[in-house]
C-alpha cells in the first residue's frame, strides 16, 4: 500500500482534559519528537490564523494543535499510539488533493482502526 508524501496531519491534544498550562507542556514536548519520527518531514504549531472556530491561542499559536507534514503514515500513527494510547485525540488527513478526513482515537485498537482509515482514504480518490 504506497503512501503518499506531503499529507498534512494535525494532531489535536484538547480532549485530554488537561489545563492550558499542562496541555501546553504536553505540546512543547511531543513537537521536537514529531519531528524525529520516520517519514515526518516538518512539524509545528498550528498559527493562530489557521485555527478552527472557538479555539484557544497563546503567542499566536493555537493550544493543543500540531500540524505535520508526512510521508510515512503508519510510523506517525504507531508513535501517537505508543505515546497516547489510553488518551483520546482527534487527528486530520489532508491529501494532496485537498480532501480532508478526521479521526479519532482512544486506544491501541482505534489508532489502528484510525490508520487503516486513513490509508483508504488516502489510497481511493473517490472518497471525500
């Protein structure tokens, strides 16, 4: 199953259930480990001009949301499985066509229910 490169993944951490100080924290770490997984080619916060309705900022940045560009999807999902497993997050697939596909998991067994989803919907155009 090929993957394709330059899908942009955006990784929301709001439904931790975490205060702003700690979600923040939470997203300070996991950033530079983004950007060590295989195929993730850059990683960053999200700017506060690019932010979904009624979120939170801080420095112009949004609150709990990483966006990613990546070439190795299964990698990228294994490693938000071994790190939030048990937490739920909600998490954006933007194919290089525009289309657009968010999942979201709370367990080992929906992240992967989660990357197979993503991989349908990135490998069959006519989904959407």
């Amino acid at each position: 199953m090929a993957t394709k490169s330059n899908v942009e993944v955006t990784i929301s951490l709001v439904d931790l259930g975490l205060d702003d100080e700690d979600l923040q924290e939470q997203v300070e770490i996991l950033l530079p480990q983004l950007k060590e997984v295989d195929g993730v080619e850059d990683a960053n916060l999200v700017p506060v001009e690019n932010a979904p309705k009624g979120t939170k900022s801080i420095s112009g940045f949004v609150w709990g949301l990483i966006k990613a560009k990546a070439a190795n999807i299964p990698a990228l999902f294994k490693f938000l499985s071994d790190r939030f497993g048990n937490k739920p997050i909600k998490i954006g697939v933007k194919a290089p066509d525009g289309r657009e596909l968010t999942v979201e998991a709370s367990s080992r067994e929906e992240f992967e229910f989660a990357l197979q989803k993503a991989q349908d919907f990135l490998n069959n155009k006519s989904n959407g």
